[in-house]
C-alpha cells in the first residue's frame, strides 16, 4: 500500500465505532464541493479496511475516491493493489487502445469535467452568438476551442458514467451463493467472494438481483452487497 495513515493503527474496535461517521462526513464533503476532504476520508478508510482484511468494503471506498481524484496515483495504486487479493478474479482482457483512450479523457475528474463541460459551452455558444450579431468571422473562429475543449469535457464525463452508475455494487461479505430466485430455497447459481464488484439489475424485498463480470448473476440478500455510490 502506498500510504500510511494514523488511522490504520488504531484500535479495530475504536476504528469500528467511528466507521459510519467516516462513511456520513466522506458524502457530506463530496456533497459540498470539498473534494479533497472527501478524497482523504475515502481513501483513509479504504486502508483501515483493507488492514483489517475487509476487502470489499476497501475496494468501494477506493472507487469513490479514484472518481474524485484519478490522477491521484496513491488513490489509484491502493485500488489496484486491493483488487488483487479478489479471489474472483477478471479473465477479461482489456483492449489497449480502450484503457489509452479511457486514461486520455480521465486526465479530468467526473466532477471537474462536468463543470467545465458546461462553462465551455457557455463560451463556445456566447461566441457564436456574437458572431450573428456582429458579423465579424473571428467571433466564429474564437469559438473554436471552446467548442472543441466542449467536446473533450462531455467525452470525458461520459467515459465516467459507467463507474459512478448507482447500481454499482461490492461483495462485502467472505462469501455468497448466488440463487435463481430471491429466497434461499431458489436454486444456487454460482458463488462469489469478498471484494468482487457487481451492478444491481433488481430489488425485491430484502434482496438484490446482481450481475457480475463475465456475465454471471444471481439473487442474493442486500445486506452482502454495499452500494458504491449510493448511501448505504
């Protein structure tokens, strides 16, 4: 791991009683624009869990705090490092020219791509408004790179709809069987474990219908799950 913090030496016992008001001030900085403070109580938390050997819980808090900061390479190392000790792991090979392309556009934060998108359409769109009006060409060509930095910003918070759906979901628990139906008398699909990120597709009562990678899916109870970017 690449950090350090005063907070994985504590207590597991005191470290616990203190998890959900992490958990509460972490959406409250994000919610009020204080990235950083989010980012820091994120990641902070992300190493307590992942010390005491609860992976999934640290790979959510990772993810939230790769959205807010990915070019932290700490943030990002931390979730890459935890996403090892999955003992599901991903056959899938990504293609090089995606991830180059992904990296490229992710240069921005989700939420600074999504400012600037609007205030780059707001240039590009108040320099061709004087363009009309006066007529003079090189209102036209000054809303070329606003118009064009537009197009970069709206790529870019688009490559992240994908990791900030709220569907998106951990295993939280040791592990979970997977069943055709949402009770435990439905048939067993498959099992997963600790640390293997899903998307809900349902609900139903006190359950959760999820698809995992590869195209695995099942029912199972809610309580195995923690939403990544949903209050939990």
């Amino acid at each position: 791991m690449s950090r350090c913090p005063l907070l994985v030496f504590v207590p597991l016992l005191v470290f616990a009683g203190t998890d959900r008001d992490y958990f509460a001030r972490g959406n409250r900085a994000y919610e009020s624009g204080d990235y950083q403070s989010a980012i820091a109580l994120y990641d902070n938390r992300g190493n307590a869990y992942f010390k005491s050997g609860q992976v999934g819980r640290a790979v959510a808090d990772y993810n939230r705090a790769h959205v807010l900061a990915p070019a932290d390479r700490d943030v990002t190392n931390n979730l890459e490092f935890a996403r090892q000790y999955r003992p599901d792991k991903t056959l899938a090979v990504e293609n090089p020219l995606v991830r180059m392309s992904t990296n490229i556009l992710r240069v921005l934060s989700y939420s600074t791509a999504r400012l600037l998108a609007g205030l780059f359409l707001f240039a590009a769109l108040a320099t061709l408004a004087l363009l009309f009006v006066t007529g003079n060409r090189w209102y036209g060509l000054g809303s070329i790179v606003p118009g064009v930095l537009f197009l970069y910003c709206l790529a870019a918070n688009l490559s992240w709809r994908a990791d900030t759906n709220p569907a998106r979901a951990v295993v939280v628990v040791p592990e979970i069987t997977l069943r055709s139906g949402p009770g435990d008398e439905y048939k067993e699909m498959v099992v997963v474990h600790d640390g293997l990120e899903v998307t809900i597709a349902s609900r139903r009562a006190d359950y959760v219908l999820v698809q995992a990678p590869g195209g695995l899916g099942g029912w199972t109870q809610a309580s195995s799950v923690q939403m990544i970017f949903a209050a939990r």
